[in-house]
C-alpha cells in the first residue's frame, strides 16, 4: 500500500488507543503486519497480546492488582512502539525525506557509534599535537568534520537499543571534550524532537542528572523541556520516568535552571513576532528616512563651530517625529531583556552551502573549520571579538565568518573595522550582566543552544519536513512530571506578565486567571484581566473584572476610559456616557473624550447634550473633519436645518463621502427640498452605490424620526433609480 493509506491505518490505530480501544488497536496492528507483509515485530505483538488477555482475565476474575494501571499504561506505550517501528521501516523503503534518506545511508555506511566517537577523539588529540608542533592540520580537520557529519547523522536519524544507549551515557559523562559531548547531546535531542526514541531521553537525563558540566547540564534540560512538552501524551503513558523526575522536585538548583529554560523558550517564541516588526516597521521607514539623514549630515559638516561628538539633534528629532526612535528603544530595552535581536542580522546569512547540511546548525564553533578561507591573522582577531559575546550562537558565528570569507579584502578590512567597534561597544552591558549572573555559564548555554534551535526550525531550507517546537506557545503548567514543582505564583506571574507585555493575550489569560486568590486583592490585577479581555473581544468578562477593580478604588482616568469603550462595545450607552463625563472632569480638553462622550449621548437620543459637546470639540479643533460632521449631524436630529447646512457646507469638496453626500440629502429631504435632496443622493450613489444604498436602508428609523415616512422613502429610492 501506498505511504499515505499506510499512515492512515497508522493514525487510526493510534486513535484507538487514546480512546483505550486497546484490543481494537492490537488486532487493527496485527491486519497491518499482515497486508504489509512486515513480521519482524510480529513476536512483540503477540507478547503483547498475551500480556493483556493476562491481563483482562485477571480484572474479569475479580483480583486484585496494584500495579494493573501501570502495566496498563506501559502496555499502550509498548504498542505505540511498535507502530512507530513499523512506520519507519515503511518509510526507510519508501519516503524520500530527509530522515529516511539518511537512515537508509547510515545503515547502509554500517556505522558504529561508540567506533566512531572514539575516531573522533582520536584526531581531536592528533590535531591538538600537530597545533603544538605548528604544523598544518588542515587535512587533519576535513576528516574530522566528516565523522562529525556522520556521527550527527546516525545520532539522529538511527533508533538506539539498550547497550548503545548505556555506553553512549557513560562516554558523554567521562567525555574530556565538552564540545564534542555538547555536539552528541544536540544531535539526540534534535532526533527526539523528530521522533520519539525511550533510550535516547533517558540517555539526556542521564547526563543532567550527572553532570558537573553547566554547559552540558544547560544543553540537556533544554533538550528535556522540548521533549516532554512534544510528547506529553506518550511519556505518560510510558511512566518510567516519573520516578526519576519526582526527585527533582527537592532540588533548588534544579528549579532555577528550569525556570530560566523555561523563560528563555518562551522568549524565543518572540523572535518572530520582533524580527516582523524589524523588517515590516523600522527598516523600511529608515531606508525613506536616508535621504533626509543624510542631507541633515551634510549640512550640519558644514558648521565646523558646533562640531561635538553629540548626535546631531536634528537627526534624532526626525526620527521622534516619524515614531522610528520610540521602536528603537523599545528594541534596546528589549535586547537588554534578553531577547534575540540578532536574527535579523543573520537571518540572510544562511543561505551559504554551508548550512545545507543539518549537522552544521548544530556544530560547535571552530574558526579553522575547512569550510572557512579566511588567512589566519583576519580570524584569530575576527575570533576574539566574537568570543566577546557570549549570546551569539554557533550557527551565527559560522554565518559571520563566511560571511566575512566571501568579501573581497578591501571590504573585508572596513567591515571588519566597525564590527569590532560596535560589538566591543555592545558587549559592556552584557559582560556587567554577566558577571552579576551566579549561574551565567548554564544561562548562556540555554540562550545558544535554544537559539541554533531556532534558527534552524526557522530557516533552514527544507524545514517544511520538521515539526517546529517553537510554533506554539511553550504550557509549562502541562509538563509531565514538572509541572508541579513549576506551577507557583511567582513563575506564573513572570510568565503571564511576559506574555501580557508582549501581547500574547490568550497566554496571558490563562496564567494571570490561575493567580486569582493571591493577586484577586489588588485593583492592578483586575485591570489587566480586563484589559486582556477587551482586546480578546470578551468584553463582558472585560467590563466585570474593570469593575472589580472600580470596587477595590481605582478611579483613574486610564480605567474610566477602558469601562467607557467596553459599556460602548456592549451597548451600554448611558453607563458608558457617565464613565466619559468622569474620565472629562480628569481631561477636560481632550477631544477624543469629547467626541466619544457625545457619541454615547446621542446613541440615548440626547442630541442637546451631543451637540454642546461637539461645539466644544469644535471650539478646540475648527478644521477637524470628523467634530463638523458630529455637528452637522447633531443639529439635523436635534431639527436645527439650517445650523446643520451650514456645517455640511464647511465640509471641503475633495474630502466629501458618500455619508456626506447622503446626509444632505437627508437635510434637504426634512427641509421639504425634495428635488434639491435627489441631487444629492445621487451623487452619493455615482460615488459608491452599493454603500449608498445599504446607508439609506439602515437611516429608515431615523428618517422616520425626523418625519419622513416610509412610502415616501421608498419613492424617493425609486426616483434615482428611474433616473428622476
């Protein structure tokens, strides 16, 4: 059968057993192996099988079993296993993806892990004598960046028994080269996150659990985070780590390094949202803004007398007027945050070849590696500035390297000039931060290895084929087995407060909602909830938690005028009218206040105290468009024809709408002008017919109001269709 029939079969067997269909799913199996022709899993099967008839006949006889819901557990992960077994052999013969493909090479290439490691060590020390005695290495490190291709390979895309797995623990926990060991971490957590292997995740908590290494132990959590929040389902079911995970409840040291694993995901989350915003926002409005800059530059060159190393205040004050300065220090201080600004500098500097091989995302840097031509002395000084910073990951500082690789010398040499003075420059903030950091070894290893994480489930150029762990938003609170020690208000509170901030607003919800009893208290918490809720469009939830927070004396100006808008989202237009008239004693010449208090007048028929209110708006802003329409209006309900006419008549000819046009039409309709009003409905119709007739439709009650019935509505309407 063909691949997709085949996974079909697969996802309903699985289905069944999430439904606990157990027996279903175990003769459903069977039928598979069988048309597939596929029996080197068929003895586990019927293990199974066996297993669970045992099983069944010892709940129908009535005897006791305390163990009968683990076994019951392990029984459907066992199953699971098997179909996942069965569904890679499928693909090994069949699917043309990278991980098939690379399995198939693998196997065929009869590669052996720990050989293999032991090869790579091998060079490793060969290389480091040759450095000693000033030799070349350079062929030295070809071969060894391919068994370091072929080592990732057959880490990822190959499936581990028993014993490899043991020896592989206990190499990468007596493992001299922290690199190399951090390279094999990378490779089984990136084949985790692929497909699920039991013995790999145990290797990783292995070496959490047995590190002294902050690096590795930073490399491995991460890796342990982004597992059990991919396969929640199935590791709870299997339960075998449930034992091993409940001990680190008691550990401090472990519940900090979640909480800042946990952070620096949800963090990651955010790159995408600030790279849009770089790309979208900020870099286009400065590439209109050159041409000004640069003129402001030139003229300012020519007044030596006021000469300083001050930025010129005409240059700041262009980019003030066009909003580019307030988004440049919201990054600046979001940078300082921790956040990953860096990608996009290095987004576009992916596309090397380089970086079309999967382990090359994940290899540690090396300056000399064979892929660099760059002469000796360019990098040992290119190599010191970016030891420098201590967030940029690997992939990144491959991307810099080849980058300054493939530029002719020249430019090279300039380039090379202004990025050491800006990254020396950049780096005092984060070395200060750094050294106040008692754990700034584990945090930055998070930071490096989430980061070449995600740039490879971003960028990399067959990326469609891999599931992102980053395309949702990281629910600590389901984590099996940690989530109850993560679970507190304080992680909550810093969560939700990120996710607010940044406006994630359903997050936000979910984990501001869970800290109720402790922060119910105070009327800062009600106002966020509320908030949250009104942008989600919850706006009764909105105006109930605004409330709570009314109660508890917040009475400012900012929360009078949130309860105005949501009463007037709901309809509620004279509560929302006495919260405007509040939030106006507080800001008595804010238009906007004005204009919205009038609004909500006029929607309860109070058109005399509407039109008091928009005399003022217009007493503040003459010319605003928006307050002489309000006025025009108001003093047609409010009968007052020719005051209304004279408004309309203000309105400038190349600023008129289709509202406008039909509004004076309305006017002259009232006035009796019948004639006079089809002219101008019938401008409203050449402009836009199709607004203009839904537009008289919705005034019919209002028309009426003002004593136009509706027959000679209707006549009026066939009128101007009849061309009259």
């Amino acid at each position: 059968m063909n691949i997709k029939i085949f996974q079909d079969r697969i996802n309903k067997i699985n289905n069944y057993l999430s439904g606990g269909s157990v027996a279903e799913a175990i003769n459903l199996t069977m039928q598979l192996m069988e048309d597939e022709g596929s029996f080197q899993f068929k003895n586990d099967l019927e293990d199974l099988r066996q297993t669970y008839k045992y099983m069944l006949h010892y709940f129908v006889e009535g005897m006791a079993d305390d163990s009968r819901d683990q076994m019951y557990r392990s029984l459907i992960s066992s199953l699971r296993n098997v179909l996942q077994k069965l569904s890679i052999e499928k693909n090994l013969a069949d699917s043309s993806e990278i991980f098939y493909s690379t399995a198939r090479v693998c196997r065929h290439r009869n590669i052996t892990i720990p050989l293999h490691i032991e090869k790579i060590e091998e060079v490793n020390a060969n290389i480091m004598l040759g450095e000693a005695a000033e030799t070349d290495t350079s062929e030295l490190r070809v071969i060894r960046d391919n068994l370091m291709r072929e080592l990732f390979d057959a880490l990822w895309s190959g499936m581990l028994n028993k014993d490899i797995s043991s020896q592989l623990s206990s190499s990468i926990k007596n493992m001299q080269d922290e690199n190399l060991a951090g390279y094999i971490l990378s490779a089984l957590i990136f084949s985790l996150l692929y497909v699920y292997d039991k013995n790999k995740l145990n290797i990783i908590v292995d070496v959490y659990e047995n590190t002294e290494s902050e690096k590795l132990a930073a490399r491995s959590l991460v890796g342990i985070v982004l597992v059990l929040d991919r396969y929640k389902e199935i590791i709870t079911e299997e339960g075998s780590l449930k034992n091993r995970l409940d001990l680190w409840n008691d550990s401090i040291l472990t519940y900090s390094r979640l909480r800042t694993v946990i952070k620096e995901i949800i963090r990651a989350r955010d790159t995408d949202r600030l790279t849009a915003k770089m790309r979208e926002e900020v870099i286009p409005e400065l590439m209109k803004l050159s041409p000004d800059i640069i003129k402001k530059m030139r003229e300012s060159s020519l007044d030596l007398d006021g000469m300083s190393d001050e930025n010129n205040p005409e240059w700041e004050e262009i980019l003030e007027k066009n909003g580019i300065a307030g988004k440049l220090r919201e990054f600046t201080e979001m940078q300082m945050e921790g956040a990953d600004l860096m990608m996009v500098s290095f987004a576009n500097l992916k596309g090397f070849p380089f970086f079309r091989t999967i382990n090359s995302w994940f290899l540690p840097f090396d300056a000399q590696n064979p892929a660099i031509k760059i002469d000796s002395g360019a990098i040992k000084s290119l190599e010191t500035a970016v030891s420098m910073n201590k967030m940029m990951c690997d992939s990144d500082k491959y991307s810099l390297f080849l980058a300054f690789a493939s530029m002719p010398d020249q430019q090279r040499s300039i380039m090379f000039g202004q990025f050491e003075q800006q990254m020396s420059q950049m780096m005092e903030d984060i070395k200060e931060k750094g050294l106040k950091d008692s754990h700034a070894e584990f945090n930055s290893e998070a930071i490096i290895f989430i980061r070449d994480l995600y740039r490879f489930y971003k960028l990399f150029g067959k990326r469609a084929e891999f599931k992102d762990p980053f395309d949702h938003p990281l629910n600590f609170m389901t984590l099996p087995y940690l989530n109850n020690m993560l679970i507190d208000d304080e992680m909550v509170a810093v969560v939700g407060e990120f996710y607010f901030k940044r406006g994630y607003y359903p997050e936000a919800l979910a984990l501001l909602s869970k800290i109720e009893k402790t922060q119910g208290l105070k009327a800062e918490y009600w106002e966020k909830i509320g908030f949250i809720n009104q942008q989600l469009g919850n706006y009764q939830d909105s105006l109930m938690a605004y409330q709570k927070s009314e109660l508890l004396g917040d009475s400012g100006l900012w929360l009078l005028k949130n309860m105005a808008t949501v009463n007037t989202k709901i309809g509620n237009y004279r509560a929302a009218a006495e919260y405007y008239q509040s939030a106006l004693e507080k800001d008595q010449e804010n238009v906007s206040l004005i204009m919205n208090t009038a609004y909500c007048m006029s929607r309860i028929d109070d058109y005399t105290a509407a039109v008091k209110l928009y005399y003022h708006a217009h007493y503040l802003q003459p010319d605003n468009l928006k307050v002489l329409r309000a006025l025009a209006w108001g003093e047609l309900m409010n009968g007052n024809l020719e005051k209304s006419e004279s408004f309309y008549n203000k309105i400038p000819e190349k600023d008129t709408t289709v509202i406008d046009y039909l509004n004076m039409g309305h006017l002259n309709l009232v006035a009796g002008k019948v004639k006079e009003a089809v002219k101008f409905y019938k401008k409203a119709k050449s402009n836009n017919e199709a607004e203009f007739i839904e537009a008289f439709k919705a005034d019919e009650e209002v028309l009426n109001k003002l004593g136009v019935d509706s027959f000679s509505q209707h006549l009026i309407m066939d009128a101007i269709a009849m061309g009259e």
